[in-house]
C-alpha cells in the first residue's frame, strides 16, 4: 500500500498568529512520536512539515520492531493519522525562521501568556508562537557525484547494512570509498556478504592504515585503485562498476557512505550551543534532548547522525514526554507564584486585628 491509496487526515489550516503549547518542526518518525506524546498529554500541538523524509529513497524499512519491510510513505502517513486522533494539528509548509518571542496572545489551554517562548515563521507567511520547540528536521544525505549512483540511491545503491543488508545478503558487493572511513564500511558489510570489492576512488591507497591493509586482507576483501567513472545497469538492475581506464567489475550491490548535511540552521540560529563530529555539525543535547536554550529541543537526525527510524521515534518520545512534564510544573510553579502574591497583597488590605470599630 502507498501514501496514496492510504487515507490520510488533510493537513490543517496554514495557522497566522496562533500560539501553541508546542510547535514541533519535522514530519518525521521524531517529529511524529514526539506529537504523539504531546497529542495524548493534551497538549496543543503543531506539526510543522515539509514533506521531505531523509529515507524517501528507500521502498521498505528495516530494523523497527513489528514495523519492519514498511514502506516509508505508509510508515508516515500512519503516524499522521494517529496524531490526529489526538487533535495534534498539522501543516504542510516549511520553518523558515525561529526567534525568541514572547506570543501576542495568551495560550488557548492556560490563559497566560508564555513568556521566553518562540516565534516560528513558515515559508507560507504565517508565524506561529510556541512554548516549546522541537526540532526534527533531520539530515540530507549527499551523495559522491558519480553518474548513476544518485539515481539508484535506495535500490541497489546503499549506505546502510542494517537497513538494507538482509536484502541483499550473499550478492556481489562493491563498496565505493569517499574518505579512509569506508574502510570501516566494506569490513562491516562483510558480514552480508563474503564477495566485497573496495572501490578506493579518489582515495589514495597509501591513506589507507597498516591495520586498515590488516583488516581488509582477513576479511578476503578485494581493493581496486582507480577513479570510478560510473555504473553498468541492465534491465534496470546493477551489473556492474566502471572505472575511468575503461575496466568494469561485476557487481550487484553498491554501498556508498554519503556526506551527512544536517538541517540545524534553526537550532544554530536560536544559539544553541553545536558541536562538530565527523558527520557534520549537531546540537549538544542532554539525554532527554534538550539542547543549551530552555524550551529548545532535537530529535531524530536533527540531533545525530546515527539515528535509525526507531532510534529517532524513540528520542521523539522521550522529548515529548518531558516537555509535558516541563509544562506542567511551570504551570503549577506559576500559579503557587500567583496564589502566593494575592495571599500578600490581602493581608497588606487587611486591617490589623486590634484596629478599632468604627460605628
């Protein structure tokens, strides 16, 4: 079954002006469990989303308990549908900025008006308000400029083992280098298949470790020199890879690593404190996810790059719930606060108990 034959709730209203509890932004398995949480927490709840899932590629996903072999698209759309039994509303748009703001108007499920919160505005024109913030918006993966691996990029051409190795287990393996960490990832797909070919590329064989050479010669893994200059498909199947002398090796299946390109500009932009890693720049978070800006928080590739489906639903969860916890005890903070300044400001009108009566 596709997103398309699938009935799906009609994303809401673009909203103008309208403050919510939280805004998540991002669409996805983090986006999504997180709303969830909130939506069953009776949390007022915006889902902000553009509709572009980093496993788009992909036909089936893996590895997600009782979820496995899903189709992406049906794995979303559910996920939209539960949300919405919930009264979580979303839109499909795209944030294209978020401040710090106090909301112009009071939240609809307190009364009060939220100070510290954050202004989100959408590529529509609309700006929303938000208590919180939950930032899903996930990774993109770019991929080596090598004719015909974009193409095939989720069929036959893969990154990952856990999720695609079972597929394609025992096939004739390449794997194409962009960096001496490839190594790492044709000794890892060793375990799928014993026929692996490590496509250096661009890379020079003498960046390659001595335990590197070590490693490769144990696990019976062949190593090409040579640019790659492209791929052979027949019938809609790869057949093979062809370097740029003109030689071609067999091969069914070819794993890639892709530079991962974060999508934290927002995070970044509200001065959330980043770190650098060897995929690119993320968040520091703590564990539940919040990251250095109260009321700030990442989920999913958002906040790391080594984030699964079920890895990214599952921080989503984790942020949701303690965001709920977060609101509650300010909430109740706020009116102990209250109850505590009315006490004073009646016992500064009261009159002192020996005043005396005036007839």
């Amino acid at each position: 079954m596709t997103e398309n034959n699938r009935t799906a709730p009609a994303p809401a209203r673009t909203p103008d002006g309208e403050t919510y509890e939280v805004v998540v932004i991002g669409g996805g398995a983090a986006g999504l469990s997180a709303a969830l949480v909130l939506g069953r927490a009776r949390r007022r709840t915006l889902v902000v989303d553009a509709g572009e899932p980093r496993n788009a590629p992909a036909a089936h996903m893996q590895g997600y308990l009782t979820r496995d072999g899903m189709s992406p698209a049906d794995f979303l759309a559910a996920g939209r549908e539960e949300i919405a039994r919930y009264g979580v509303e979303l839109v499909r748009d795209r944030a294209t900025t978020a401040t710090r703001a106090t909301a112009p108007g009071p939240d609809h499920s307190t009364g009060a008006r939220p100070a510290g919160g954050f202004a989100v505005t959408l590529a529509g024109g609309s700006t929303v308000y938000a208590r919180h913030l939950v930032v899903a918006t996930g990774l993109k993966d770019e991929l080596p400029p090598v004719p015909g691996v974009a193409e095939r990029f989720g069929r036959d051409v893969l990154h990952c083992p856990y999720c695609h190795g079972w597929e394609v287990r025992d096939q004739a393996f390449g794997v194409l280098a962009t960096s001496p960490l490839s190594v790492h990832q044709a000794l890892m797909v060793t375990q799928w298949s014993k026929d692996v070919t490590l496509f250096l590329h661009q890379v020079a064989e003498a960046e390659l470790s001595d335990d590197d050479l070590r490693r490769l010669a144990a696990a019976d893994v062949r190593v090409v020199p040579g640019e790659v200059a492209g791929l052979e498909v027949e019938d809609d199947r790869l057949t093979g890879v062809r370097l740029a002398d003109g030689s071609t090796h067999a091969r069914e299946a070819l794993f890639v690593a892709p530079r991962a390109v974060p999508a934290t500009d927002l995070l970044s932009g509200l001065g959330a404190e980043m770190t650098e890693t060897p995929f690119g720049t993320y968040p520091v978070v703590d564990p539940r996810g919040l990251t250095s800006v109260p009321g700030l928080w990442a989920a999913g590739n958002a906040s790391g790059f080594a984030e699964q489906v079920i890895n990214a639903a599952s921080r989503g969860y984790r942020a949701g719930a303690t965001i709920n916890g977060e609101l509650l005890m300010a909430d109740l903070d706020a009116r102990v606060a209250g109850a505590a300044q009315v006490s004073g400001v009646a016992r500064d009108a009261a009159p002192p108990a020996d005043a005396p009566v005036r007839g």
